[in-house]
C-alpha cells in the first residue's frame, strides 16, 4: 500500500545527489549547496529547486541558482535531470564548456548568462525540441558564430550578446575631462 505522503521521483533524487556532490568539490563553503539535505522536494525544498507532482511522486522541474558565487564546471549530471524545464545558472563563475543535452531533455528555458564558459554553443543545446528561450551572453570565451544556427522557435534570445546595464533612474554620471 502506497504512504499519502508523496516522495521525489528516485532517479531526480541520485541525480541531484551526485550534482551536489559535483559541485561541492569546487565550491566547498557554499551555503545553498550546503542547505541542501534530505529529500529535495519534500517538506523543506531544497534552495533553488522547484517541483512538480507526476503520477504520485514529485519531480524536479526549475533548477535556478543564479547569482550563488558558484564556480567550476558545469556539472555534467545537470543534463541527466529528465525532468527538468528551467535552468538559471546566470550570474556565477562557472567555466569550461557547455555539456551536450540529450534530444529528449525537456528545457524550455536556459539562462547560462553572465558566467566564464568557453567554447562553442553545442548543437545539442540549439537543436532541444521544446527550448523557447538560451540565455549564454556575458562569456567572453565563448564563441558567438554558432548563432545563425539558433532554433527560429526560440521566442528569447541574447544571441550571446552581453547587454550593457542601463544605468537606474536618477543615477547620475560625472565625467572629467583633462587637457
């Protein structure tokens, strides 16, 4: 007989387990990776992590640490998570490649703005069948060229482009000019 109490999908959990594990050797002091115990969807959500119910279980759907100071590789297991439609690793440290996702990913939006990574956008990633919206711009090392090959049904985009930051209502900007 099944418990009313609902549990997160066993897979999800040995995936985000070993992503933590991941990151952890890179960014050892890290206080959301650090909250993160127990199981991910349940009673207390793990920062950063937002689940859906499917068929009497929880799945992981939003991973969304942006701005978290975290640095290193991309975890190779984040393209494991079957489930998951959102991905925000904007605004950190993260550096190397992009991993290859699988053609059955799920993502919907990617957001890897803002970050050290290097290399190429991987065909995998351009060609997801339910991506609307990449976000990669803001990595100086990684090349721009493969944006002409951006899925005409993404919806947003910077094209690898880094936005300036438009300055706040009422900042104001002194400039000196010497002789």
């Amino acid at each position: 007989a099944r418990s009313w109490i609902e549990e997160t999908s066993q897979t999800d959990v040995e995936v985000i387990q070993k992503m933590r594990e991941e990151l952890l050797l890179q960014n050892q002091e890290n206080e959301a990776l650090e909250s993160w115990s127990g199981d991910p969807c349940m009673l207390f959500p793990w920062k950063g992590i937002t689940c859906d119910d499917s068929n009497g279980s929880s799945i992981i759907t939003k991973l969304e640490l942006s701005s978290n100071n975290l640095k290193g590789a991309i975890p190779s297991t984040v393209t494991e998570m079957t489930n998951l439609q959102i991905l925000n690793l904007s605004h950190n440290h993260f550096d190397g490649y992009i991993p290859s996702f699988p053609p059955s990913s799920l993502l919907i939006s990617v957001d890897l703005s803002y970050n050290d990574l290097t290399g190429q956008l991987p065909e995998s990633i351009i060609s997801l069948p339910h991506l609307k919206s990449l976000y990669f711009g803001c990595n100086q090392h990684m090349s721009d060229e493969d944006t002409a090959k951006l899925n005409s049904s993404l919806i947003n985009t910077d094209y690898g482009r880094c936005k300036a930051k438009k300055p706040k209502f009422g900042q104001v900007f002194v400039m000196e000019l010497y002789n």
